[in-house]
C-alpha cells in the first residue's frame, strides 16, 4: 500500500533536535526547557503535527506508520547475538550466509563471539542458547599442602637464630616501598588480578543541571554503544556518564570525582 505524502514523518531540523536529545538520555520536560516551552505537551503537539507520536516502551517519538506496521510484523531483536539466534531459526539456514549478515568473516569468529556474549550451542536446540548453571572451581591438589607443611617445618628449624646485620640494614633499606605497596594493596590487587566482566553497571547521583550536548566520533563505536545500551537497557546519557566517570578515577582525576559526587 502506498503512503500517501501528508502521513509520511517530517524531519525538520527542530523534530532531529528533539529525536537527538532523546537518545542523548533527555527528558521531554527537559527538552521543552531548552526551546522554550512550558512542559512537553508543546513538544507533543510539535512532533504530532510532523507525524510522529510517543512511545512509551522506547521513550522517544516514533513515525505514526510504523506504530501500525508493527502490530502486524514479528519482534525483531535488537543485539547482534539476538540477531544471529533469530537468523539461525530459520530452516536450512546458511552458515557462511549468517557471518556474512552478522558481521563475522566465518563460523569461528562466530562463535567466540557468542562465547564472550554468554553463550553456549545447544545441539539439542540447533542454536546457541544462554549458559547457566554455577561454574565448578578445580581444588587445590593434595600434594600441595605437603609442601607447605614441609616449608612449615623447615622454618621452625631456623628459629631462635641471630639475624644477620647486613640482612636487617638491606630489609631496612625497603621498608618505605614496602609500606606504600601495604597502603595501596586493594587499588595493586585490581590492577594485577584479572577479573571476569561484571554484569552490574555503577549508578552515579550527578549534581547539576542536565543540558544537551553532540559530540562526534567513529560510527563504529556509536554502533557499539548502541548496542550496549540496547542490551543493558539503559540510557546513553548513563553509559556516557559512567564511562567519563570511571575514566577520570583512572587517570588523576579521582579527589575531583569524588568531591563532585559529594557535593550533591
């Protein structure tokens, strides 16, 4: 069916405006602010009158025509893991042909993709599907504590003798450095212990006033961060947030972090 001209979106200027703000992680109220407007009724009669209206569940203004077409399309996922799961449900499906579509140059990169994304193939299922079940940890072999015991005793034959001088003046010599590695031992042992991806994402009460700002950068990493935000379900005002947040602890920035964070 044809779309007639007055019912398709209008995307001027102001309506690329708002739409950008919105994914920016502001509020309609936020928004009408910062053109002028008492609240975000003004915005929605702006956007209606370009064809737009609300949605709810996206928290942004979407083309009317499309919120009639969906009624009658399928779900489609909105991560690249969901997208190759939905891809490998369709019968007799190409492998070489679901790289190519996803992304990957063939089967292997695939599939560590999926790995790092959490999951695992099911040959009963013919697809990948979400690992789950807790992850066994190997114990330590028993010859193990032989040794320490071993170590033990070897000690207590050395007890009671004189410390040499020269020893005491040498241990002596890195006590400062000894001390300061003890003070910092928690921000070493982070650095130096390799730790999994966390699932939990920190939450910052940032004081002051929410304003808009573009920024530029490679569509590649705009991609990403869709897609990370997509797959959180959060905002990315937040992600942003977080990421300038977690960037300045890491590099000199921490006592002016941490006063910021106290203020509010």
């Amino acid at each position: 069916m044809a779309i007639r001209q007055e019912e398709k979106p209008v995307y001027d200027e102001r309506a690329k405006e708002i739409l950008q703000g919105l994914a920016e992680g502001l509020t309609r109220d936020e928004l009408a602010e910062m053109f002028g407007h008492a609240n975000y009724k003004a915005l929605d009669i702006y956007m209606r009158r370009r064809n737009f209206t609300w949605d709810s569940t996206k928290q942004t203004y979407v083309p009317k025509l499309s919120t009639v077409k969906n009624q009658h399309q399928k779900v489609l996922p909105t991560t690249k893991a969901g997208i190759v799961i939905e891809m490998l449900k369709q019968k007799d499906f190409d492998i070489d042909e679901v790289c190519k579509k996803a992304g990957f140059k063939d089967h292997r990169e695939l599939a560590e993709y999926m790995s790092a994304k959490g999951y695992v193939w099911s040959p009963n299922e013919g697809n990948y599907v979400k690992k789950t079940g807790k992850i066994e940890t190997t114990k330590p072999e028993s010859h193990s504590i032989n040794i320490v015991l071993e170590e033990k005793d070897e000690r207590k034959d050395t007890k009671g003798q004189p410390i040499d001088n020269e020893l005491l003046s040498k241990l002596q010599h890195y006590l400062p450095l000894l001390e300061m590695l003890d003070k910092n031992k928690e921000k070493l042992l982070e650095l130096m212990v390799p730790t999994g991806p966390s699932d939990t994402i920190p939450r910052y009460i940032i004081p002051g006033r929410t304003s808009g700002k573009t920024i530029q950068m490679s569509d590649c990493l705009q991609d990403l961060a869709v897609e990370f935000c997509n797959q959180r379900n959060i905002k990315q005002r937040e992600l942003f947030e977080v990421a300038l947040i977690e960037f300045f602890k890491r590099h000199g920035y921490e006592y002016e972090i941490e006063s910021l964070l106290r203020s509010n």
